[in-house]
C-alpha cells in the first residue's frame, strides 16, 4: 500500500519512459492533489492511460482491504477508485463524452479533440481507452448518457455502418480486439441490459479472428491474455472486473466443460444444444436455481458450482435485462458534478464586455448543491464572480456570466482558474475559464498560446491534440518572439546542424527515442 500513498523520487521521474518507466506510481504527488495524473509532468506515457490504470489499481487495494477487514483503507480507496471521472469530459464531441487527456490546471490538451486520438493513451485511443473502467460501468454509463446511449455507443464501436463487425482494428475509433485495453467492452452490454448482445459480439469474435492456423491469435498474446480471453470467453464466464472474482456471462462455446478451482472443488459447465447457431441464452440454472442474471458471484467461484445453460437460436433480449440482474457496480467517489464553460475560451476587446456561461451536470442522479466561484486578474472583471447552484439529478442548469475588459487591459490570453466545492466541502475539478483580450480583426484576436513549448527538453504545449508543440528557442532563433515582430518565417531553416522551429512533442518523440 506505500506504492499507492507515498510518493517517491522515481515517481516525479522520467527515466525510462515511455515503455519502462522507472516510477510505480507515475505523478502519484499529483494523482494525490488533484485526482488525476496530468498531462504535464506525467512521468509517464500517456497521463490519461496512467489514471485509468491507477483507479482500477485503486479499486484492487480496496477490495483487498475490505477482505482484511480493513474498512477505512477500504473506504479511503474506493473513493480514489473513481479518478476516471476526472478524466472525462461530457462534451468531448457532439454525440457524447470520452476519456480526455488534461493539463494539472484542469485544461484539456490540445486545441481540437477526435475520439481517434492517441495522445494521453497507450497503444490506443480515446475511444478505446473509454471503456477502461472495470469496477464502475453503471457510472459510465450515465456519463455516458444512460443505458440506451451506452448501447449504442457500443453497437458503433462494435460494427461498421452497415452492421456487420468490424473487428479490423484499423479504425482507431472502433474496437481494437488485438491489444488489452478494451477486451473487456463486449462483456459491458451484460450491465446496460443488453446481455443477447454481448453473446452475439463475443460469439462473432470467436469465430471470426481465432483459428487454429499460424497466427490463430489476435494480435499479441501478451504472457497468454489473448488467449486467456479466449478460453474464458469460450466457458461462457469473464473476469471484467479484474478486482473482484465475479464472473460475467456469455452462451458457452462447448456442450460441456469442468474448471477445477482447487481444493476438490469444481465448476461444471453444461450447454447441452451449444452450437453454431445457438448462440443465445434462454435460460441458466446456478447449481440448480433458476437465475436471470448474467454474472456469478465470487461465493460461487470461491465454493464452485454447476452453470446450466438452455440455449437458442433466437436473441432472448429480456434475460438479463431487468436493472436489479446487472452485475455489480461501486459508484463511489464519482465526481459529484462536471462543471464546465460553454465557451472554452472567451474572447473580449478592451472597453467592451463578452457574455459566457458555465453548465453543470451531474452522473450520480442525483441533486446536488455546489458553489463555484473565479478570480479575474487586473484589467477583467466576471459577473457575478460566484453563486451557489442547484444540478438537478438530470440534465444541465446553465448560469450566465459576463466577462468585461477594461479600455487598460493589456493584450493576451488570460487563465482564470474556477474553484468549484459541493456544499459539505468536496472539491470538484473544473477547467478554468480561458479569456482572449484583443482587437477584433487582428492577430491578437486569435493568439493563444497551447502551441509553444518553453523547455525542448520538457515540451508541454499542445497544439493539435497529438502532443505536438512548437520550440519557444527554436522560434526566437527565427526572431519570432513574445509580444515582438517576427523577421523572418518561424519555419526558416538555419541548416542540418541548426535548431530549426519545428514541431517538438512531449510523447510521440519519447515514444520514437525509446524504441530505437
């Protein structure tokens, strides 16, 4: 438990990185202070990758202490277990949200955002990467829009327009069967009431991408975790929770299979009519007593039992589907509200007034009461600076805010950071309201500054959402420099030798360097 609780001098470490990273916990002083491990000073590969991976690691620990009888670590980390939602974004794109890469202050990285980007994940994409959250995909769900939305989230993720599966992995916005960090997503139809589609997708799965021939197996196997999917999946059980021994459900591949667990003890599996056209579930008896849920419980996997399937040819899409069958879900922890501004970034003239709002919305369905409040610098003034609201337990509320620049204030782009608390103290992570000061119609109306990196050794801008940024050194050298007048194109090359202004990125670079 000291890995998780107490930062060392490895952690705050790049070396290694990206594949060998030499920190247990990358940024755990981070991941410790604001919930989440950032894009800046990661220490990592991807800051977004790393607190997926850290909550589940969270939501071990506290599994293992709840069997210990320790219940406050358990309560402390399963709280943590929740830091996922401080890495999604709800309006990541128009048909929804994703897991986002972001900056320590609360920004998100980059100017723009598509599912299919990488940056901030490992050997993935945000879209893939989003369905990482083993231990809470009630909450996910709701994040995500309900249960019907998460459905058809996945239905897309799934299969191509006109249907069929598309298992090809060569749209990094669909399902990538050949790497772990989204395996799990067609067992996640079995929690949103759609179980008959998590039987048809593993089943296509099965028979699509596995043989028997020379490259049987998708992808890399990984110490045997392709395979291993394999063999659970094709027992009709699945481990999605890695952090507990609950099994979720799918329509066995074989009539008959015996998993001996230790002990003289066994799970006797019996799908008597399994076959290539039965690949649904009508029915399951749990050592004899009828059950509609599609999972098993770790009393069943820790004293064994016997699994007997009636299946069919025909989708049974009500088994499964009763809310009160889901498999389990800990919703602890959750961010209690995503505030967030309408407009990310606010642009004003001087002696003139801009009009903005923030909304807020809540996963947990539930009402909650939050203050926010901002602290403008000299030269801006915010109206109101701060209220109390009310989130309804669905939907958004919106409140206006206007922003006003003196004739005085200074040309440039301004972070106002936004301090959000629920009423019983609980700090919320907000991204700040960002505010352009300028002339309309020149080029201080659209300056920003998410492109320039001050350190060739330690990039941290991003401007395209791929980790690329520009070299403040290299742009000085072609005499662009701040608030000056360039002489010459920032592109302008010295020579082979020269530093060159030229796009520099705090990953897809390291990533480059580490495996060569």
């Amino acid at each position: 438990m000291t890995a998780a609780t107490v930062p060392t001098e490895n952690d705050s470490s790049s070396a290694g990185c990206n594949v060998e990273c030499v920190g247990q916990r990358p940024a755990l002083d981070q991941y410790l202070k604001i919930g989440y491990v950032p894009a800046d000073d990661c220490h990592c590969w991807g800051g977004a990758a790393e607190t997926l991976e850290d909550s589940a690691a969270d939501a071990g620990i506290s599994e293992l202490a709840s069997a210990l009888g320790r219940d406050d670590v358990a309560s402390e980390f399963r709280d943590r277990s929740a830091a996922w939602t401080n890495v999604f974004d709800p309006d990541a794109t128009s048909d929804g949200g994703y897991m986002r890469n972001r900056n320590a202050g609360g920004t998100w990285t980059g100017a723009s955002f598509s599912p299919s980007t990488g940056s901030g994940f490992v050997e993935g994409s945000s879209a893939r990467y989003t369905w990482m959250v083993y231990s809470d995909v009630a909450g996910l769900a709701s994040a995500l829009g309900g249960k019907q939305a998460t459905v058809d989230r996945l239905d897309a993720f799934f299969r191509a327009d006109d249907g069929s599966f598309d298992f090809s992995a060569e749209d990094d916005t669909k399902y990538d069967p050949t790497n772990e960090p989204d395996i799990n997503a067609p067992y996640l139809y079995d929690y949103v009431g759609a179980p008959y589609k998590t039987q048809e997708t593993v089943r296509a799965e099965l028979d699509q991408l596995w043989t028997p021939d020379s490259g049987g197996i998708p992808g890399n196997d990984d110490a045997g975790t392709m395979s291993s999917w394999y063999v659970w999946s094709a027992l009709g059980m699945y481990p999605q929770d890695p952090t507990r021994a609950d099994l979720v459900l799918t329509s066995p591949l074989f009539p008959r299979a015996v998993v001996h667990t230790g002990n003289g003890r066994t799970i006797d599996v019996n799908a008597p009519a399994a076959s290539s056209k039965n690949l649904y579930i009508k029915d399951v008896q749990v050592t004899g007593a009828p059950s509609n849920r599609p999972w098993v419980p770790a009393s069943f996997v820790k004293k064994g039992g016997t699994l007997d399937y009636t299946l069919v040819a025909k989708a049974q899409k009500s088994w499964g589907k009763a809310a009160a069958d889901a498999p389990p879900s800990d919703r602890s922890g959750e961010i209690p509200a995503f505030v967030r501004s309408s407009d990310p970034s606010v642009k004003v003239e001087p002696g003139s007034t801009a009009k903005t709002s923030l909304t807020m919305s809540t996963m947990t369905g539930k009402q909650v009461r939050v203050r926010w409040s901002v602290e403008a610098p000299d030269g801006l003034k915010v109206t109101p600076a701060s209220s109390a609201v009310t989130v309804p337990k669905s939907g958004e509320v919106t409140v206006p805010v206007t922003v006003k620049a003196t004739k005085k204030a200074a040309d440039g782009v301004y972070t106002l950071p936004l301090i959000v608390t629920t009423t019983d103290g609980r700090r919320i992570t907000a991204a700040p309201l960002t505010v352009t000061v300028g002339t309309r119609g020149t080029l201080s109306w659209y300056v920003n500054n998410r492109g320039i990196s001050a350190s060739d050794d330690d990039p941290k801008a991003n401007f395209d959402g791929e980790g690329w940024s520009y070299s403040a050194a290299a742009l000085a050298d072609a005499g662009a420099t701040p608030a000056g007048r360039s002489r010459r194109t920032a592109s302008t090359s010295r020579g082979p030798t020269s530093r060159q202004a030229r796009p520099t990125t705090s990953w897809r670079e390291a990533r480059t360097r580490c495996s060569t």
